[in-house]
C-alpha cells in the first residue's frame, strides 16, 4: 500500500482506459473524500454502491448502479438497477459486473492491516474480483473508522493506494417509532421464541421491536445489519454474552460506532456468510423480522417498488426469509403500519401489481393485529390478513375484492 496525495491519486485514476466500473463502499461507510478525487479525474465511469446516501456524484458521465437503491440514488435519470438477493451480489461482481477499480472506507493501519470497519458486505467479493482482473485497490484511511474484526481485517498488501481523510463518520437522522410502530413492536416481541436468534431490517419499525425486547434475556444477533437498538439489548443484557453479534455491515450513532472499536463481542462478516440461507439456517429459534411498503391477500410482499418505481430492492429480506423459514423454531415475519401517512393509502391491498420481494411468511403483523399465514390455508391467510392486519376503513372493500379474487371472505 503506498499512501499518496489525493493529488497524485487523481493523476494515477486519470489514467484509466475507457468508461470503468467503481465499486465503492455504501451505506453510512462511503469513502467521500476519495469518490470527489476519482470524479475530478474520470470524465465517464460507472459507479456501484449498495443503500448509496445523500451526495453520491450523479451528474452527465456517471452511470449510477445498484441491487440496493438508496436515497442518493433513488429517482435518478438512468439508474441501472439489478434485481438480486444480497447473498447473491458477489456473484455479479465476479460474473457480469466486474469492477476495474473498489474503493473503500478502512481504519488506519494497525501492524500490517486496516479494518473495514462498519461496512463489510460485498466488498472482500469486489475486491477479489478487481485483483482477479489486475484492477485497482484504493483505501481512504480515517481514524475515525471502528477497527472491527472478522472479515473485515484486510491485509495491506491488497491495497494499491491509500489517501488519509480524518472525518467523522456519517450517522442516519434519529427515528422516534410512532405510536403504531411501538404496537407493532410490542405485538412481534410476542411472537419472539425464548433464546432467539435475531435479524431485523431497516426502518423505524424494526427499531421499535429492538426497543420492546430490552427485557429479554439470551437473544442472540446474527443478521445483515445492525444499528443503536443492538446497543441498547447489549447494554439492558439482553443479550447472550457467550454469543459474537455477527453482521455484514452497521450503521448508527457515534456512541455505537465508539462501542464498535475492537469490541471481540462484534463480528463483522461478508455478505456471502451472513446472508447464505444455508448457514442461517442452522441458527436456532432464528427471527426474522423486515418491513414492507405492501402486503396482499396472498401473503405476498412488496418490499422494493413504489407505483411500480424501484424504490429500493430486495436487500437481504428474501435471504433471511428463506433461512428462518428452515431454521428450527424459525419464524419470518413481515411488520409493517397498516396505514402509510403520507400516500394516505391502505398497505393492505387485493392483489400486488408488480413484482413481489418475498411471500410464504411465518406471521405478518400490523398495529391492528397478527395474521398466521405459515400452516394455515389460502382462505385463512386472506381472512386473518383482512380481519388482523388491515386498517378498519378498508376491510369491507377488501372483502369485497377478495370475493373477486376467487377468496371465500364473508
């Protein structure tokens, strides 16, 4: 690893051939100091990052993509979105998408490693993939950056440049649950097996079921992501000290990224482990819970598209779904507000329009109530959606459509 200028990396990345494909770091662990510097030095290139926030370069020449959309890409002109489980995205980088130069956000040095800290996920996949094919490693060092563990250590001889950038780390707004995502809370908290393993999603409402486990005892943590409510089940002990938190990628306070610093309880590994639906299947009592902008009378899921825009993909609910599915004492549940607020639209619907993101869930839970939809038939599943789930305002219309769809719903 050579530590240059960010002078002298816009001469190195100046020199690249063609329109190349840079796969840099997303989520809360872009390396923005390094992205401005290859922007100024590349007048065309395409840039993949996954949950991509709030200043991503977007402008004639850049050529934006993703299997994850997040807000600094959502709604852009030209985005390339490429539908794929999380699980399955390394695959992409060493098949169809080969990347010619990976960027990332690391620790500074310790010995002769660097930590990828709080963002592991696909990039130990890109990276094999661009030395494969003789590309190019650029690390942008930050003292800022939690020295985490696992796959997360990387070797400084797998780097080619490094630029020094000393800057805080970027932290999601704070989302207070509302009342309906605290109910939700409460009701999937019930349905938490004793000893159980844990994935949740992002969003407000799998903050609020971390908030309303805080009682519990021997939870344990094995998921694509975590954020402040893992903290917070850490510091109530609730959960399993003899246990690592296993994760893929994090996101959240500076108190967590703080805790995060070489703390052996966190295990930080690559999207191919945390999300394989093999391996979380062996995990006992496995929870699953993620949200959804859509449910129907089928049971099915839209966790990706707003009036059939992509909105932001598949993630890894469809990974976890599958694998809590197979896990013994394994429950999947979908949890969402029976209203969305701002569309002022039911979230409840006949029938999805467009492509569904998972189905063939254990529970789906509102703040109006529980459906059971594994081991119960199609005819229950639609009544207990309608009657459990949906808002009130619009049950007498769903029967109604539900009678159309071929459902006995009285």
């Amino acid at each position: 690893m050579r530590v240059i200028s960010e002078r002298h990396l816009g001469a190195v990345l100046s020199g690249l051939p063609g329109r190349p494909r840079i796969v840099a770091g997303g989520n809360f662990a872009a390396p923005a100091r390094a992205l401005a510097v290859l922007d100024r030095a590349l007048p065309e290139y395409r840039l993949f990052m996954l949950n991509a926030q709030e200043g991503v370069p977007d402008r004639d020449g850049v050529e934006l993509e993703t299997p994850f959309v997040g807000v600094g890409m959502r709604g852009r002109d030209g985005l390339r979105y490429f539908p794929s489980r999380l699980s399955l995205v390394p695959n992409l980088l060493k098949g169809p998408l080969p990347p010619d130069v990976v960027v990332v956000h690391t620790s500074v040095p310790a010995g002769e490693t660097v930590s990828l800290g709080i963002e592991v996920n696909i990039l130990p996949a890109a990276i094999e993939a661009v030395r494969e094919r003789g590309g190019l490693v650029i690390a942008q060092l930050n003292p800022r950056m939690p020295y985490t563990y696992g796959d997360a250590v990387l070797a400084l001889d797998e780097i080619d440049y490094a630029i020094e950038a000393d800057e805080p780390l970027a932290t999601p707004v704070p989302r207070r649950p509302g009342d309906a995502e605290r109910e939700i809370g409460r009701r999937v908290a019930r349905l938490m097996p004793e000893h159980a393993t844990l994935q949740l999603g992002i969003g407000a409402v799998p903050d609020a079921v971390l908030a309303a486990l805080t009682g519990r005892r021997g939870l344990r943590v094995w998921s694509e992501m975590f954020s402040d409510g893992v903290l917070a089940l850490e510091k109530a002990g609730a959960l399993d000290p003899a246990v690592p938190i296993t994760s893929s990628f994090a996101f959240g306070s500076h108190e967590l990224y703080d805790w995060a610093h070489r703390n052996d309880r966190v295990r930080m590994l690559r999207t191919e482990k945390t999300n394989d639906p093999g391996l979380i299947a062996r995990k006992p009592n496995m929870v699953s819970v993620n949200s959804a902008l859509q449910v129907d009378l089928f049971a099915q899921a839209n966790a990706s598209r707003v009036r059939g825009v992509i909105y932001s993909g598949f993630g890894g609910q469809t990974d976890f779904v599958v694998g809590a599915l197979h896990s013994p004492g394994g429950r999947a549940v979908i949890a969402l507000p029976s209203w969305h607020p701002r569309a002022d639209v039911s979230t409840v619907i006949p029938r999805l329009a467009g492509p569904v993101t998972s189905f063939q869930h254990s529970f789906i839970v509102s703040e109006q109530g529980t459906a059971a939809i594994w081991g119960h038939d199609a005819e229950s599943q639609a009544r207990q959606i309608v009657d459990e789930v949906a808002h009130p305002s619009v049950r007498d219309e769903l029967r109604e459509e539900g009678r159309r769809l071929g459902f006995a719903l009285r």
